[in-house]
C-alpha cells in the first residue's frame, strides 16, 4: 500500500480497516521560522521484515514568519 503524501488521518483509517500493523513518527522543523499547517502529510514509508509499516509524517510548511 503506498501512503506517500496522503494526509496521515486517512492512512491511519486505511491501515486500521486493512488490519495492518503500524508505527508513526512525526517531525518538526529544528527552527521555527515557518508556519506549519495542522493537517500531517506522510513523507516515508518503510515495510519491516516484521510485516510492521513504519510512516514518517511532517506538516506542511506555510510562509516564512519574522
């Protein structure tokens, strides 16, 4: 299943019907000098040998603010 910029909540809903197991880790920025949207989009993917998908998720970023 690929996942790949798709807003996490709907993966997350996908997942959850499909019966996969999954794991989340969500990024920030190290400075804060863009505005970040509430919605998180997922970045990555990575299946484990497991069957355990592992999702990278991050917010989109809006304009530079100072």
């Amino acid at each position: 299943m690929d996942t790949v910029a798709q807003p996490l909540s709907k993966v997350i809903g996908k997942l959850e019907q499909a019966g996969c197991k999954y794991t989340i880790a969500i990024t920030k920025p190290s400075r804060n000098i863009f505005q970040l949207e509430d919605t998180l989009y997922v970045i990555r993917q990575q299946l484990d040998a497991d069957g355990i998908l592992n999702l990278i998720a991050a917010a989109k970023m809006g304009k530079e603010v100072f």
